[in-house]
C-alpha cells in the first residue's frame, strides 16, 4: 500500500479527469432528465486504451503471445454526481457516477489502481463507522485468484481479494490474471472440474463486475456509485448462430454456422446497462421536472427498505399524496413529497434506446443495486398486446447457460432459450438479445420494466418501475438465422499438476479452520443465514451466518432438517457458530479492522488427486429468517442440485422444486428455485439453467446447490455471504478457505 502524493490529495479535480467525466456530466445538465437516447460509459480495451478521453484511466501493457495487461485507475473521493436529473454528493469513482467498463480477453491480466481519496466522513452513511476506508472485489463473477493463501497475510494479496483494507490517503495495485485458452507462466488454464467437465478451459466469456467491498460501508459505496462492469471476451463474443437442421440428418446443420454467425455480429448493436438506484431528499422539483436541480442522498435506513403496505407512487400535482399508477412511476417513485427512490439506467431515468431496421439488440445488462432486485420484464407500449416480448437469455452472471463441451466432442451449437421475464437479484448479469430482423412496418415501442415484486409471507415489496424505452423500428425483411449458446470447448489435456513453487505440502488443518466434509459419509454443508446475535465484545447485529458438516442417515431420505452432524464428534470440529447460533462477520474482525483467521472458519481442502471431498459439494442454503436474501459465493459458480442428487444424500426432496410449485404463484410473487427438478424440456440438449454466482433465498426456505472446489485459481481466502449489502454489512457475511498440498495459488 502507498500513501498518496499530498499534491494528488489536495486535487479538487483529478488530475487525469478525461473529457468523458465532464462531456457526460454536462450532458447530463444540459438535457432533459428523460434522455433521448441511453449514454455509454467508456470501455477500456486493447482496441480503446489510447483514445485521448481515456488518458490517465485506462492503459494496455504488451505481456507477449498475444495477451495484455489492461488496467484502469480509480480514484475513490467525494464528489457530486449527477443521476437521474439531480446534482448529489456521494463517495464514487473519478469524480463519475458512469464508471468505465473494462473488457479483457482470456489470458490477459486485470489490474486496477485504486486511489483512496475519500474523506474519513458519514455522508448519507447508514453504518456505525466511516473512516473513509475502502477497498475493491476485482472481479465479482470471475473464476480467479484473490493469491491470498498462506502464510502470507490475507490482507495483502493483490489478486481477486476483499480482506485489503485500505485506509483514506492510501493507494493499491491489484493484479488479477485472467486463465486462457493456452495454459502461460503465472496463469494457468481452469481444472474444467469445476465446471463439471473434462481437460482445461479458459475463463468463461461473459459480464463480470467490480465494486467496493468493505464489511460495514460496502453498502454504501456502491449505493454512491463505486462500481462498474467487467467483460471478459469482446462485447459480442457470445453472440452466435444457431443450427438450422439438415431434413436428411438432424444430427447436421444445413446452414453455415461460421457464416450466419459473421453476418449476426455485423447487424449486432450493444447497449451496456447499468442499473443502479438511491433515495434522495430536499428536492424542490419532481423527479420528472428535475434537470441539475439540487438533491441530498438520504441517510435514512428506512429509506432503503420497502415493507408492504407503504405504497410508493408520483406525488399529485395538488401535493395531496402520490398517485400509485404504476405507468407514472418512469425511472422514480415517492413516498413523500420532498423524497423521491430513483431507479436508474447509466445513471439516466427512463432513457431511449432505438434499434434500426434489421439491427438486433445486445443488452449487457447489470444489476448494480446495492439492495434491490429488478424483476425485468419487456412490454409492448401498445396495451392492446398483452403478451411480453420474450428476451433471450446468451449468458448469466457470466456464464453461457450450457454445458462445457468436452475434448474432441463437436456438437451441433445449442439453441438458445428464451424467457418471459428475468428475476435479477443485486449483482446479476445478463447479456439479452432483442431482435429486430424480423419483417414489421410500423415502429414497435417496448418497456423495459421492472415488476412489482413481493416476497410472500416476507417483509419486502419492491415497486414496479419503468426503467427505459427500446424502440424497434420497421424492418423491411425476415432472417432465418437462430440463436444458439456460445458453449465454452474444453482443451484435451490432464487436470492441473502440482506446482513445487507455493505448494503447501502439509494437510495438516490450518489453524482455525474446521475440517471438511467427509465424502465416504456423504456429507454435506448446511449454511443458515440467521438474526442477529451480540458478538464476545458485546457488538449487536441484525443477521449472523450458522455453518454445520452433516452427516446424513439412511436408508431412506428423510426431510433435511431431520439429519444431524456426526453424533460422536467434537461441534468444533464440525460448526461455526457464536453461543449456539450465528456467528456475525464483526466477530471476526479485530480493532485493526484486520480478520482474526485463528476464529473458527469453513475451510475446503483440494487433494492431489480425484479431489473426492471438494468436487461436487452439496450445500443447503437456509434462510430462517422473516426477509429475502441473496447467497453470493467468491470465486466460485454454482448451481442446483437435482432431485436424484439430493436422495443420494438421503435428502428427501421438497414437495416441489418451486416455492409456488407447478401452479402459478400469488400475483407479483416470482416462483423461486429450490432445486433442480429436471423438468428441462423446454432446453436444448446441453442447454441448462445451471451456472449461478448470486441466488435468491426466500424466507422460510431452503435452496440446494452444488459447488466443485477443483481449480488453483480457488486456493486463498475469501467469503461467501448475502448480496443485498445492507444485510452483508450488518453482519451476513462469512470467510471461508480454500487449501491443498501440490496446487499453486496464482
């Protein structure tokens, strides 16, 4: 860690501040709040890094065979934004609330040089503590190193690593390979294990991101703007051409698959969304007057929270209260007359995107909420069509949705599969495509809106917003070329070989971890996210975080809660909890602000060989408490775990697979995944919904998933934890460490 230069602390201004912080700033002032067209945040890439708005942010070093370093700089400080037509302070990068996206290739390297320049102050902060501390998760989504491991100090690795603490005045480099498709030193390839296929692959293509991550203010910043998106692969890397059968073998395709998927990247118009809200007060226009008016962010917890029965509509003309149609609430809704929650798109309310004739839409889209789900749905302007435009779906929390095609087995590509609506919790990625090359003469307005949202028997109740406006305009002809899903190919090759150069070559536990589960007693982990408990120093939180290996009995399944840990065993070795509940993450961080790793902590432990204990692990995430929350896992994809893989554990699967079952849920309410039921007969062979790094936990329920701990770039320490932030820091957050003998953390 460096200390800043005084001349850069005393900078009003930075000192590399590009023409795009100011352009978009003063266009954002000059503009009516509701924008034309939806803005694009700048992109730092090989192909942008030498453009003169992008000097002193963005730069690309040579690193040789092909592959770059390609690194930004933020500046974390105090600044005034503007979002949503109002001028408001909050902590945000380089002076900015559209925050560069950075795209790489696999095989390059992402580093980011972070500047703290915020002020030890509690502007609009909901916490306790704000010494103007800050740090980064660089990269959210990625199959990546933190290169934390011991025995050096956790909170000094460079890699993908949340334990940095960076103190106001300081600086830090972080340095984050990116595995490729050709294994080079330092960066290795990914173990396809934990992916659940064979040989070596490089990191998966798709939208990633980059955000503060601070236990305590995480909240906050990224509320503030301290956030952006992460591209790993071009931005229409994972648009492609689908088969079209040959009708003498429909094993083949008729159609050139290279050519249509050519010609579908040429008529491919990408949109970059960012989807971010606030509460604001002291506003003396409406959100849809507003166009540089003054704002204050407001610090009141209660205006992030939306608790049933407190309706959030556009405040009459009259000032006699809000009116509650939901067509009104463009980009904002009120439950107070001088307060508004804006709902912003690239910091935007309810921006245009127009796409010409025989052009398609790729939206790369984000949830960079701090706190808010967006149950994302397009509906035709015209009220007399009642049915959703259905959005397909070409990747996931930065994952193609299909199974890693294996060494030497050419398939025909898998038909992409196309939903009604997206539920996107906090930290979703999605790349959607909307075509237009379909033949229609009159111009087709859509709305890209967010459902009302109400968790049953919960304590929240999100609002429907209109969030911005895709017009498609007339088309004079029909393609015939399908989508398909641009499934990830495996390299022939072993699975990784130890590496003599940070090999820990003991499998002794390291101290304060409890063991691992035990694969020949089909063990599994049971996490609970639980209320909250007073720490040994006497610290009061809302939430706390349980974790127990089970031990499960048969011979027949039984429901989950009724099996136990092993009965004869010591519950330290076994249990990470605080009193006999939850354990809060404040009980692990000592007045340093510096994580106690001898306090007892999940540990996964990666042999040498088959990996019996750390591939495949079930996890049953438990909600037992009266509110929704998000499970978000670091370094790490997940997914369901089917029907028959929870009877193998003597599981007796839920009722249904669904928190609604088969029939439709109550009105607003999203059916909510459990488990994998198997019912996939609208996919394609090789098509799945599998591959998460974020998943909604309703309350009251359980969600089974299945993780594999197989690939170096997993050794190190990081957490696992609730991304709605305001929950993670007041105490749902918990370390977990990766460990092996004969791997090399990167």
């Amino acid at each position: 860690m460096q200390r800043l230069n005084p001349w850069e602390a005393r900078l009003p201004i930075w000192f590399g501040q590009a023409a795009w912080v100011t352009g978009v700033a003063l266009g954002f002032l000059l503009q009516p709040a509701i924008a034309a067209e939806l803005v694009q945040p700048p992109i730092c890439s090989e192909a942008t890094a030498g453009q003169p708005d992008l000097a002193g942010i963005c730069s690309i070093t040579p690193l040789g065979i092909g592959q770059n370093e390609v690194k930004i700089t933020l500046r974390a400080a105090s600044a005034e934004i503007v979002m949503g037509g109002y001028k408001v302070t909050s902590g945000n990068y380089n002076y900015n609330y559209l925050t560069p996206i950075v795209e790489a290739m696999p095989g390059d390297t992402v580093s980011a040089h972070l500047i703290n320049a915020l002020t030890p102050s509690a502007n609009g902060s909901m916490h306790d503590h704000n010494d103007g501390s800050t740090n980064l998760h660089y990269f959210h989504g990625g199959i990546v190193s933190p290169n934390n491991a011991r025995p050096a100090p956790a909170e000094l690795g460079t890699g993908d690593n949340v334990y940095v603490h960076l103190k106001s005045g300081l600086r830090f480099d972080y340095k984050v390979p990116i595995p490729g498709k050709t294994p080079i030193p330092g960066n290795d390839m990914i173990d396809a294990r934990v992916l659940e296929s064979t040989g070596l692959i490089p990191h998966p293509l798709g939208l990633n991101w980059y955000h503060s991550h601070l236990h305590g203010t995480s909240s906050d910043q990224v509320m503030g703007g301290m956030s952006g998106l992460l591209s790993v692969g071009e931005a229409t890397a994972n648009v492609k051409a689908g088969c079209l059968p040959d009708p003498n073998d429909k094993e083949k395709c008729s159609n050139d698959i290279a050519k249509d998927t050519s010609d579908l990247k040429r008529i491919t118009m990408v949109r970059y969304a960012l989807l971010r809200d606030m509460p604001v007060m002291n506003i003396a226009k409406l959100p849809g007057e507003a166009n540089g008016d003054a704002a204050t962010w407001d610090p009141d917890p209660a205006a992030r929270d939306f608790t049933p029965g407190k309706p959030c509509g556009v405040w009459k003309p009259d000032g006699s209260g809000p009116d509650l149609d939901p067509k009104l609430r463009t980009g904002f809704c009120q439950r107070e007359q001088k307060k508004a929650l804006l709902f912003t798109v690239n910091g935007q309310r309810y921006p245009t995107i127009t796409v010409e004739g025989g052009k398609n839409l790729l939206l790369r889209l984000g949830n960079l909420s701090a706190n808010i789900p967006y149950w994302l749905e397009l509906r035709n302007e015209d009220a007399t069509d009642t049915k959703p435009l259905r959005m397909t779906i070409l990747s996931l929390d930065g994952v193609v949705p299909a199974i890693p095609i294996a060494p030497g087995q050419a398939q025909k590509p898998v038909q992409a599969v196309d939903y009604d609506d997206v539920l996107m919790m906090p930290a979703t990625r999605a790349e959607i495509y909307v075509r237009n090359d379909d033949k229609h003469e009159r111009q087709r307005v859509y709305i890209l809106k967010s459902k009302q949202h109400t968790v049953e028997a919960g304590t929240d109740e999100w609002p429907e917003i209109q969030l911005a406006r895709i017009v498609l305009e007339p088309n004079a002809t029909t393609s015939n070329v399908r989508i398909a899903l641009n499934a990830a190919v495996a390299t022939p090759g072993p699975p990784q070989t130890p590496s003599a150069a940070l090999a820990i070559e003991t499998t002794e536990l390291p101290p304060g971890c409890i063991r691992d589960l035990a694969p020949a007693f089909r063990e599994y982990r049971r996490v609970m996210f639980l209320d909250g408990v007073t720490t040994s120093n006497g610290k009061m939180t809302d939430w706390s975080v349980f974790t127990q290996i089970i031990r499960p009995t048969g011979p027949d399944p039984q429901d989950e809660p009724m099996h136990n840990p092993p009965p004869d065993e010591d519950p330290d070795k076994n249990t990470v909890g605080l009193n006999g509940g939850g354990i809060p993450f404040e009980e692990y961080v000592g007045s340093d602000e510096l994580v106690d790793w001898t306090k007892k902590h999940v540990c996964v432990f990666i042999d040498k060989k088959a990996h019996a204990g750390s591939h495949k692990q079930l996890w049953v995430l438990t909600n037992a408490t009266g509110t929704l929350h998000n499970f978000h896992i670091h370094q790490m994809k997940f997914r369901l775990a089917t029907g028959n893989e929870l009877n193998s554990y003597f599981i007796k699967p839920p009722a249904s697979a669904r928190t609604c079952g088969q029939g439709a849920c109550p009105a607003n309410t999203p059916n909510y995944d459990l488990y994998d039921d198997q019912q996939n007969s609208d996919l394609d062979p090789g098509a799945t919904r599998r591959w998460h790094d974020t998943i909604p936990l309703p309350p009251g329920q359980s969600v089974f998933v299945v993780m594999s701990f197989d690939t170096s770039q997993q050794l190190g320490r990081f957490v696992f934890h609730c991304h709605i932030l305001k929950h993670e820091d007041k105490g749902l957050m918990a370390p977990i460490e990766v460990w092996g003998p004969g791997l090399a953390a990167q």
